[in-house]
C-alpha cells in the first residue's frame, strides 16, 4: 500500500485506533492529506513504512498530522 484515495477515511468519524504499518506509504506520510480526515484518532501506528533502498535524510510529517 503506498497511498489511500481521498475521502477513504471521512466516513469513519469515530475511528479511534489506526495500524498502518508495515507498508510503502513514506511519501503519504510527509506529503499526505489523509491525516486530516482523522479527526478523533488518538493513536496511530506508521512504522515500517519505508521504500525499499529509499532513505529521508530527517523526519518529515504531513502538516495535517496534528489536526
């Protein structure tokens, strides 16, 4: 999984708990809008999300990850 198509999550406005490890998403996790249909989340789970061979020099977030 490397991505999530828009509006996936807006229906699931009482989702609490989210695992999504284990997956490609590196590039959703900096650049993604997904966090922001995430609204009442209070733990989420991202390691192991990586492209194999691809490594980010810093730690960077989706600025809609704090919503």
């Amino acid at each position: 999984l490397k991505t999530f198509p828009e509006g996936l999550f807006t229906p699931l406005k009482n989702l609490k708990r989210l695992d999504i490890s284990d997956n490609l998403l590196s590039y959703a996790i900096r650049n993604g809008t997904f966090f922001r249909e995430l609204t009442n989340l209070t733990w989420i789970s991202l390691i192991y999300n990586y492209e194999p061979l691809k490594t980010f020099p810093e730690l960077v977030l989706s600025p809609y990850i704090g919503n």
